[in-house]
C-alpha cells in the first residue's frame, strides 16, 4: 500500500470519528447561526427544543450526508497534507535546511501546506455541507427533501451545478484560512514533543494526539468561526429572488447581518462550537493518528 494511501485511509477513519462524534452539536450551531434573532436565548434553548419537538434522532439529522462526505473531506486533507509535507520535506533535504531528514518544516511551509489541503478539500466541502445544513434546518413537517439524495436531485433539477455548490466562494476562504492554521498548530505542537522528548511521530501518545488535535480545533474556530456563520447564511438562503433570497454575495450578507443584527450575530452558536471543538478534532487527530500507525505496521 502507498503512502497516499495510507494517508487517506487513515484520513477517512478520522473524518468518520469526526462525524459521530461531532454531528449533535453541529446542528445545535446551524440552526443558532440560520434562525432569526430572538430565536433562541441559547445552547441550551435551541437543543431542548429539537429534543421536545423533533426528538433525539433530529440531533443526527442529515447525518448520512457528513457521514459519507465528510470522511472523505477529511481524507483529502490529510492526504493533501502528508504529500505537502513530504514536498517541503525533500525541498529542505536539498537546501540542507529541516533538520537530518528536512521532515522539520518550518511555519510558513506548515501554514501553506494546510492551505493547500484547504483549498482541495473546499471542492467536496462545499457541496456535502450545504445538503447538510438544508436538511438540518428544514421543517419536521412536511420538509422539501426526502434525505440528501433527493436533495441533490431536486436543487439540481432546480438550479443546476450552482445550486449544489451554492457558498463555494465563502467556503473555500474558510478552508484555507482555517485548515493553514489548523494543521500548523497540531505539527507544530507534535514537532516540540518529538524535539523535547527524543521521540518519533509513531511514539505520539494518544492522549497528546487528541489534547493537540482539540488545541488545532480552538486555533481553527477562532479564526474562521465569522466566516462560518457567513456560509451557513449563504448556504440557507433561497436560490432565486422567487424563492426568497436574501443576499445577493457573501459579502451583501455581512453587510445586512451587520446593519440589522449588529456583530454579536456573527458570533451565535458559538458555544456548541466551543463545546464540540475539543471532542470532534481530537477524534479527528487520534483516528488518523492510530490508523496510520497501524496501516505503516503492516
């Protein structure tokens, strides 16, 4: 087995811990940043709610779609990853910088590397998390979608290509921002255990794999959790000025959720975020994490 792989292997057992670990609190932080103001006084208001009203398998609501998308999302970046690491790697081999083996890349190569995965995985995040935000916040009775499947059919039906990737452009400016910062503050927490410790990457202890990952997540969120609560905006948004749309780009819609909202609106449902973080990428980092280790054993 290659080393790509293995990598995207073990991306996609990450990208599955992920999803279930994270799917509850996900849905909590949509319909919190997609509901009117006023809506809800809090975490705790909007998941009673869904709770009373839709019972608790609404917390896994369009999980199907994650499920299947979101393991892949996952695998591209860590195969997008690794394969920019090992570039920067034989890069550094050749200007004699990196360490022995140059695998001790710098900032910048980190931060670009994470950017690079960003971008690659922006082109299936897009589309597979806006089939999930309408299927998390349409009604209980009577919904419009029958599941992700007769989501996709009928906005394409509806609306072409677009439709599916309605908030592309948002969404590949929150994978790049964020996955650049994601993965510098993990390699770089790991390269000062393997500095300090004199050990190798294989030698990680999982415990450290999920406190790093959940330290990636807290970076990765507050950097992009504004930019976040613009997409999901964007991706609720009707599709044509006959089926309700609100916000003509992007940045049509920070401007009206400034105006009429004020910035605390850019910052609603933050707290199932900041709950969620910790949990879904250390999951995210352990399933990686020991998936490699036992794929490169065999």
């Amino acid at each position: 087995m290659s080393k790509t792989v293995k990598d995207l292997t073990a991306g996609t057992v990450g990208g599955i811990a992920q999803v279930l670990v994270g799917q509850p609190f996900d849905i909590v932080k949509v319909r919190m940043q997609t509901a009117p103001k006023g809506t809800y006084s809090g975490m705790m208001h909007c998941a009673g709610g869904i709770l009373k009203n839709e019972g608790p398998l609404a917390f896994y609501k369009g999980t199907l779609t994650p499920l299947l998308g979101i393991g892949v999302c996952v695998s591209i970046q860590f195969g997008v990853i690794e394969y920019m690491k090992r570039l920067f790697a034989h890069q550094n081999l050749v200007s004699g910088s990196g360490g022995p083996t140059g695998k001790d890349l710098n900032a910048g190569q980190l931060f670009a590397s994470g950017v690079t995965a960003g971008l690659a995985n922006g082109f299936v995040s897009g589309p597979v998390e806006h089939i999930r935000i309408r299927l998390q916040t349409q009604p209980s009775i009577n919904p419009p979608y029958n599941g992700p499947f007769d989501a996709i059919r009928k906005i394409h039906k509806a609306h072409g290509i677009a439709g599916i990737f309605k908030g592309q452009g948002v969404t590949f400016l929150r994978e790049a921002t964020g996955y650049g910062v994601y993965f510098l503050a993990y390699e770089k927490l790991v390269q000062r255990e393997m500095r300090t410790k004199g050990i190798k990457r294989e030698d990680l202890s999982p415990v450290n794999a999920i406190l790093y990952g959940a330290t990636a997540g807290y970076a990765l969120w507050a950097v992009i959790y504004p930019i976040d609560m613009i997409k999901s905006r964007m991706q609720t948004d009707g599709f044509t000025s006959a089926t309700g749309r609100r916000y003509a780009s992007s940045l049509d819609c920070a401007k009206q959720v400034w105006r009429s909202e004020g910035p605390k609106a850019f910052l609603r449902g933050l707290g199932p975020t900041l709950i969620r973080s910790p949990f879904a990428n250390g999951a995210t980092f352990l399933g990686f994490e020991m998936a490699n280790r036992f794929l490169n054993s065999l």
